[in-house]
C-alpha cells in the first residue's frame, strides 16, 4: 500500500523518540529541521545524539521505555532493533486517539514513513517509494538536490512577501504564476555524466 504525502506542522505536535543508537540519531536529525518539541527515552546514546540533545536543550530520560510513557505524545517514533517493543508501543498506540507512530524498518507497525527529502530554505520535497526502496528514494533525492539552485530561497521571500503585499484574487494568482514560470525556465539545469 502507498503512502498518503502529507506536510504535517510540527510546531505543537509532541514528539517521542524512542532509542539512542544511529538510526534514532539519524531520525532526530530529520526531526529538528522541523521542531525541537522532541522527547528522547533510551538506555544509552550514542555522541550524535548527545550533542543533538545538548545542542537544542532535548528532553531525555535513561532508561527504558515505560507503558505509561506514550501518553502525552502525539508521534512516536521507535527506533529500537526489539520487534516485540515496536509491536507493543504500536498497539499502545492505536488505542489513543491521534497518536503515530513510525517504527523503524517495520512497516508492519508503521502509521507513516520518513521519506528521503530535500529542505532548503522554506522548499522542501519529499521523496518516497512507500518502504519499497529506500535506496533509490536516497540517490533520487540527491539527484533532484543538484537541480535546485542556490537562488531558491530568495525567490521563495519574494513570493513570500507578494502574496503577504497583494491583494487576493484573480490578478494576484495570474501575477504569482507568472513569476514562478519565468523563475523555473530560466533554471539552468546541470548535466549529470
């Protein structure tokens, strides 16, 4: 089954991250070019994660992982190689409303998925094979991360600014799809050998 892509703000949403080795350091990375409201529970970090904690001032608690923990989190991420903890925290899960979690490398106990993405400045692209290949989702995304040009981000504040300054309707959206079909045809696209 294909994955709904979906741009969830995170900036009220209560993160838990479950696990402190390289895969939960990899998916807190990803998690705080969106929001810092994470909390991290593990028995041992590695020093990714521990600079990351120090870094944004994350909530951590050594030790296991409790029942009673799921509770106040809207998002769980479980980044922990015990099938049988992934399974329990899922089910946990599943009896609270508006909780998802994401296990890593187990689908089967997945509500959504990271996909591989590009985050530059305000643009962000998400690419995914909904768990078939996360590889060629990785090397896609580099490729189309080539093709953006430097200039993306000060085009977006301008973009920004217009739709903020002009009024609503008909001329506006004609005025703002204009600008980005000029912007994106005069892009150079770089040649890949």
């Amino acid at each position: 089954m294909a994955y709904f892509p979906a741009f969830i703000k995170l900036d009220k949403t209560k993160i838990l991250l479950v696990g402190g080795g390289e895969i939960a350091s990899e998916k807190l990375k990803h998690l705080l070019d969106f929001t810092t409201n994470i909390e991290i529970i593990a028995l041992e970090l590695n020093d990714a994660m521990m600079l990351m904690i120090d870094k944004y001032s994350l909530s951590y608690k050594k030790r296991r992982y409790e029942t009673k923990d799921i509770e106040k989190f809207n998002i769980i991420v479980v980044a922990v190689d015990d099938i049988k903890l992934q399974k329990s925290i899922y089910d946990q899960a599943k009896l609270l409303p508006r909780c998802l979690v994401n296990s890593v490398d187990s689908v089967d106990f997945c509500d959504f998925i990271f996909p591989s993405y590009i985050k530059k400045d305000d643009l962000t692209i998400a690419v995914s094979t909904s768990g078939s290949s996360p590889a060629v989702a990785k090397y896609l995304r580099k490729f189309l991360q080539d093709m953006i040009p430097n200039s993306i981000g000060e085009f977006l504040d301008k973009m920004k600014n217009y739709r903020k300054t002009m009024p609503k309707g008909k001329e506006r959206m004609q005025f703002l799809d204009k600008k980005a079909k000029e912007y994106i045809n005069n892009l150079e696209v770089p040649l890949r050998q």
